[in-house]
C-alpha cells in the first residue's frame, strides 16, 4: 500500500497513527503541499483526489482510498486489532463525536487551501488570518473538546480510541501556530501521555522521511 501524504498534514498524521497501532507498514509519498503551487494540485494528484488534499491511500489492487476517517475505518475493517472504536454503541457514539468535531467542524476551517484563500483573493492581513485560526480551533473547537472528554490517560479513559487519533495532530498543529492551550487540562494531559507512545512517536511529523 502507499500513503499520499505530508509529513505537516494534521489529516495523514491520524492515518499515520492508524497504521502504527494496526502495525501496517505502507510506502510514503510526499505530496509536497507548499512547493511547486501545492503538488496536491497537480493533475497527476488530482486522478488519486480530486478534491487536491492529502491523506490517500493506495491499495496494491490500485484502488484509491481518500478521506482520513473513510480510510481509518477501511484499516479498522481489514485489521480490527486493536479496536479504535468501541465496540458498545453509546462509547462508540461519543469516540465518533469527538473526531468528526476535529475533522469535521474544527479543521475544515482552518486548513491550508482556507488560510491561503482568506490572505491572498479575499487581502486578509496576517494578523487577520491568524486571528481565524485561533478563534476556529478554541472557540467551538478544542475548548468544545475538552468538556466532551472524560479525559486521562486517553480521551475516553483507558482505552485509546479514534478520539485520540484525531486530537493528537490537532494539538500538535495548535502547538504550530502557538495557540495557547495551558486552559485545556484534559488534552494537555493526554498530549502528554499519547506522545509517549511508540505508534505516536512513529507517526509525528518529525519522524517522517519528508520532514523539513
Ligand atoms: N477531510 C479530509 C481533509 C484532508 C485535508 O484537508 N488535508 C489537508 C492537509 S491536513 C490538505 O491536503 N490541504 C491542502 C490544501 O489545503 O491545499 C480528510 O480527513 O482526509
């Protein structure tokens, strides 16, 4: 199989996770996401994702896989071990809450092709742009996250979970743009635990061979 992705990319990361905790081994492909105009944006990408965003997963029959969560759940049906979602339905309901509000609500909005949008075509000044961020992942966001999880060692007590797949790399792209989350206990504190583990050490973007 082969990982389209970016070593920055908050998307590929929690696929990156996945892939450590199931111990599938993939070849990466950097799409460099900033040189060339956005490599996502290249028409050779585009026939993997025609929405021009990484993560996609290349299956060895050639079968195109796109969507982080979509590609998780495809991982979590052909390797079930360990489980990422409960298996009881309410758990389950809360684990998939908590990542469809960092995939869904939270990062949408601060992804790159937006912030790129708001400062080039719509002339808003840096300061303006980072403004968004911030008020995007806290408000609503992260600060929403933080009173939907029981918390500690992981999201949901002690069983790691998607919840804590997609609220790693949120945090770790928080911590990139200096958002100041000392407020955010819970997640402070399970940042801490999960970035000792060895499928989040593996999966961080510092480790990846395309790192900068
Ligand atoms: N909902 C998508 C989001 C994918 C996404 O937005 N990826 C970002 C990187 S984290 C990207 O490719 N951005 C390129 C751009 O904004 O031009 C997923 O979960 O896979």
């Amino acid at each position: 199989m082969k990982l389209y992705g970016y070593f920055r990319s908050t998307a590929a990361y929690r696929v990156r996770i996945a892939l450590a905790l199931k111990g599938i081994e993939v070849e990466q492909v950097r799409i460099h996401l900033v040189k060339d105009g956005g490599q996502q944006l290249k028409p050779d990408y585009l026939t993997r994702n025609p929405q021009g965003l990484v993560p996609a997963l290349e299956l060895d029959d050639g079968t195109i896989l796109t969507q982080s969560l979509a590609i998780i759940d495809y991982l979590e049906a052909v390797a079930p071990e360990p489980r990422l979602v409960p298996q009881d339905p309410t758990a389950a309901a809360k684990v998939r809450a908590v990542a469809l509000t960092i995939a869904c609500d939270i990062h949408p909005l601060n992804n790159l092709r937006v912030l790129n949008y708001l400062k080039g075509p719509l002339g808003h000044r840096q300061e303006e742009v980072d403004q968004w961020y911030r008020h995007w992942i806290l408000k609503g966001g992260l600060e929403a996250v933080e009173q939907m999880i029981e918390g500690g060692p992981f999201c949901f007590g002690d069983n790691l979970s998607l919840a804590d797949i997609c609220l790693i790399p949120q945090v770790f792209n928080a911590r990139r743009y200096k958002i100041d989350i000392s407020h955010l206990r819970k997640i402070e504190a399970i940042e801490r635990h999960c970035t000792e583990l060895p499928a989040f050490k593996a999966a961080h973007p510092a480790q990846q061979p395309d790192a900068e």
